[in-house]
C-alpha cells in the first residue's frame, strides 16, 4: 500500500512551522542585541516546489519522479521592514512584525492540524463500511 501523501506533506509543514517559530522567537530574543540583523526562513512553496509528485505511472506519457526532496529549511536574512529600517543600534527587529509573524504561524499549524484530523476521520468512516 503507498503512503498517503497528505501525511507526509502536513508533517512537512508542521516542521517548516516549527523552525519557523524557532527563528521568530531568537528574532524577539535578540531584539534589543546591538547590530542583530533579523532573521526569517525560506518560504514553505520552495518546500512545495522540492516535493516530487509521486503518482503511479499507467501511460508512458505520464510525468516520471526525477527530482530529490530537500528536507532542509534555510534560514536567512529577512527582508529589511520599511517602517523600522535599522535602528540605532545596528538592530533590524520589529517586535509588531515578529508577533505578526506569530499569529500567522499559529494560524497555519492550527490549520494543518483540523486538515490532518479532518481526513483522518474520513480515512477511519471508510474503513468502517
């Protein structure tokens, strides 16, 4: 039986969330560090691009699996916010930017675990029958 791709993907995501939260929260951490230079990761679509389409091949015409996921995240510097700038001291946070952040990526996880439940109960009603 092939593995569910749904799984895999949201478990993908829950990771990408997971750095990305990490990363927000040494952004907030390090908010009055001098010359501390905020950072953010790559944006999850390059993640997407990177995961192989894996359907079975019926018709030698159908696309063929040729590339190689990449499970690493990158973190890099982020995009300079026009309303901070840097600061005085060398510092690129904006705590109203980072806590936005947050809330978005809370929103996401909350929204890849009512996915993920979601097709699990559909999953388990078709078992049942």
């Amino acid at each position: 039986m092939q593995p569910i791709q749904l799984f895999d993907l949201a478990s993908r995501q829950a990771s990408w969330l997971s750095v990305r939260q990490q990363v927000v929260s040494t952004n907030i951490a390090n908010a009055n560090t001098p010359k501390y230079m905020a950072k953010d990761v790559t944006p999850f679509n390059a993640v997407l691009d990177s995961t192989p389409v894996r359907m079975a091949r019926t018709n030698p015409g159908h696309m063929t699996d040729s590339s190689q996921l990449s499970d690493e995240v990158d973190v890099v510097k982020a995009k300079l916010d026009q309303e901070i700038g840097v600061q005085e001291s060398g510092n690129s946070v904006g705590i109203v930017e980072e806590m936005s952040k947050t809330g978005e990526i809370k929103r996401q996880y909350e929204l890849n675990a009512a996915l993920v439940k979601s097709f699990h109960r559909m999953m388990l009603m078709t078992l049942k029958k």
